[in-house]
C-alpha cells in the first residue's frame, strides 16, 4: 500500500502529546498537526491570526444529535483507533465546556491544528474574479474542488479535443494561496458530452477513450491535485453498461499510472451510513481492494436535508471503510433548507456541520472536509432542489453563518 504512515511516527505524534492527529505519510498532504507546528497540505500555511469572525452566539460545540467525542488518530488501516468505538452519536453528552478559550484564526488554520484539510468547491474558475468570493475561499479554506470545470463537457468537449482553461485557473488559484486541490470527477455517468454518448462506440473504443481521457487530465495535473474523485456515482450509468464494471479498476490503474503521488478515491451519494446503497459502494470498494487496485479512498458526499441519516451510521461506515485500508473523505457537505430560511432551521443546519465535521475528527481515516460550494450565492441547491437554499456555511453576502460557527466550533474555535 502506498503511503502509509509507518507505525513509529504515529507513536512518536502520540506520545509528544498529540489530542487529535491526521497523519498521511509521504503524499502531498504529509500532515501531522501540533498545537504549534502543524503540517497540512503542502505548501499550506497556518495559524493565520486571528481573522476570523467571532460567533455571535458564544459557540456551543454540540451538535443537534448530540455527543460525537473526538479521539486521537494515526493513519487509515490502524484498526485500534478506528472511530466506531469512539463515537456516542445520539447519547446526548451535552454542550461542550471549555477550559480554554476558543481558538482564533480562519478555518483553515484550526483544521490545519487538528490534523485536516478543509475545502470547499468552485462552482467555475470565473468565480474566482470576485475579489470577495476569492478572499473569502482563500483565506478560510485550504483545499479547493473545481466544482465542474474538470468534467468531461468542459475538459473534453471534442473528441482528442481538450480545454484545460477552467482548471488550470482553479489549480493556479490554489496553488497561489496555498491550498491542495480535489481533482472532480474522471467518470461518472453525467455531464459526458454528446460526442461520447451518441455515437455507437465499441466497447474497446470507448476503453480507448477512457484511458486517454484519464492518461491525459491527470497527467496534466500531476503533482499538482492531491486527491481524485476517480469514477464518481459510478455503480451503474453509461461507463458500467458500455464497458461493465471493470471500467472501475481500469479507471484507478490508469489514474494511478498518470500520477503515482495521488490519492484516488471512488465517490458516491446516499451511500454515507450503513445499509443499503453505502453496503454496495462499501462491496465494490472491498473488492477492489481484495484484486489490488490503486484505491486509496472512498468520497461521501453528504448532500443533506436536516434528517441526515443517523451520525452513528456514518461514523461506522469511516470505521469499517478504515478496517479496508481505505480513508473516507467528506467531499460535498450542503445541508439544503426549506426557503426562505428561519431561524431555527439555521440553528438545526450549524448542528448537523458541526455533528459532521466532529465525526470526520473522530475517524482516524477522515483526512479532508469539502462543503459543495461555501457560499450562497453560489450552490446547486436552488436549481437541483426548487424550493430549497441556504445550504452552505456563508450567506449570499459572504457573511458567516450558524453553520460556520458550527464549523468553527468543531474545530475548537
Ligand atoms: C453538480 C454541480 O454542483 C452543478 O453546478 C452542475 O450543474 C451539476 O453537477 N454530485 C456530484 C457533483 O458528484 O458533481 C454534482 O455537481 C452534484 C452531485
């Protein structure tokens, strides 16, 4: 297995003291938080002074179903810190008290102290000429997805065409602010364009096609994105009735061959806790896993309502995703409200970030938290789901919301 911390450094972390630690051995993460000195992904700086808002409503750290307790980690695979055990989703273990005041700094600097990544998505790289939106994602956020500027329509619009314009901004952007980036998506059954879906191609054509895509987007970005969405949603839907279910491990050795140093995760929605859809995607991954393909993570991502499914199942499911070998990346976290948006309503959606954010500290194979977009003004919420919004941690003026705090307090913030 590739970049596996070996078990001595975990020690070593441990015993300096350690409460809380992410730690990914030689990749392009390589972190390993201390209170002090915390290493995140590369070229990512920390503890920023304190910039960040204060919360208004003094910050209490539980969340609307109550106690997930956070527990020092080492590396995906460590079965004994795994976080099934350590987590009391539901058990009510009250508000949080504090011996020490809240942390200050943005976002990026308290999840940089507990070891992770957090990021958030760009909708399209023409985003990034609002100086506002860019200020705000680049001070708070340490990872950056393109949102869909690395989907086949825009990157491949033509067949052996390729347009890289999108993305080489949305990677530019994140490199200059010194943020990691989540490569989205290399597969997936939507937004393929017509060139690929009308014509009659054979299967070992569109095997051919396949690999040059994959060969030539990661190959492009090599070094450059830590992190793959490989095949996305992609149990069924055009790759699997065209070339079958192996298309997967084709996918994963092609993108692995393109960039050894990435991450490569298979990505899915509805599939977050137990039973269900997450049995399936947790069979497929298994499998791939049992054949030895280059599968280094499984993506979940937590498009939710305010009933998301029970905390205690989705803190198992990073657990025995862990007992693989296999990291569980939170990718795309929007909590959509019935608009327009009250009070309460606002207050349920900070619980649910923060239950989320603590689940993902409390896994020991939980190295990044994406949100779907940060702001408002622009999620996919309001066209995919007419009559709802305010999904996200920032309002459509870039204003913190409850969310955030929830955010922030997760952290220790
Ligand atoms: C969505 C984008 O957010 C929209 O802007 C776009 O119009 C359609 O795709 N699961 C995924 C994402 O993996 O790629 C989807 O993104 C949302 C659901």
């Amino acid at each position: 297995m590739r970049r596996r911390l070996c078990a001595a450094a975990v020690a070593a972390a441990l015993a300096a003291g350690i409460s809380a630690v992410h730690l990914i051995g030689g990749g392009p993460f390589a972190e390993a938080a201390t209170g002090s000195s915390a290493s995140v992904p590369s070229g990512v700086e920390v503890g920023v002074p304190g910039t960040a808002p204060t919360d208004p409503t003094g910050g209490a750290a539980t969340g609307a179903a109550g106690g997930v307790a956070t527990t020092a980690r080492g590396t995906a695979g460590s079965p004994e810190q795994g976080v099934g055990s350590h987590v009391d989703a539901g058990a009510g273990v009250g508000p949080q008290t504090r011996s020490t005041p809240p942390l200050t700094g943005p976002l990026r600097a308290l999840a940089a102290r507990r070891g992770i990544a957090v990021g958030a998505t760009v909708m399209t790289s023409s985003n990034l000429t609002d100086s506002g939106y860019s200020a705000l994602l680049g001070s708070e956020y340490s990872m950056l997805t393109p949102e869909n500027d690395m989907k086949w329509s825009n990157v491949h619009p033509a067949p052996g065409v390729y347009d890289f314009t999108g993305p080489d901004l949305d990677v530019a952007f994140a490199q200059s602010h010194g943020m990691a980036v989540r490569g989205h998506n290399l597969a997936w059954s939507a937004d393929n364009p017509s060139w690929l879906t009308t014509v009659p191609f054979s299967r070992d054509q569109l095997i051919a096609i396949l690999h040059d895509h994959i060969s030539t987007v990661v190959g492009r970005y090599r070094g450059k994105v830590a992190q793959w969405d490989v095949v996305n949603e992609g149990i069924g839907g055009f790759w699997w009735d065209h070339i079958g279910p192996d298309y997967i491990d084709m996918a994963f050795e092609w993108a692995h061959e393109a960039d050894p140093s990435a991450e490569l995760f298979y990505n899915d929605f509805g599939a977050e806790g137990l039973g269900g859809k997450a049995d399936q995607v947790f069979e497929l991954v298994r499998g791939l896993r049992q054949r030895g393909v280059s599968i280094d993570g499984v993506g979940l991502e937590s498009h939710f309502d305010l009933n998301p499914p029970p905390l205690g199942d989705i803190a198992a499911n990073m657990h025995r995703l862990n007992a693989l070998g296999l990291e569980s990346a939170v990718t795309e976290l929007d909590v959509r409200l019935a608009m327009p948006a009250n009070g309460p309503d606002l207050d349920r959606q900070r619980g649910i970030y923060n239950d989320m954010l603590r689940i993902c500290l409390a896994a020991i194979n939980c190295k990044t938290f994406t949100t779907w977009g940060f702001t408002d003004k622009d999620s996919w919420i309001p066209s995919a789901y007419p009559g709802y919004g305010a999904a996200l941690p920032f309002d459509q003026s870039y204003a913190p919301k409850p969310a955030y705090y929830g955010l922030r307090a997760a952290l220790g913030g």
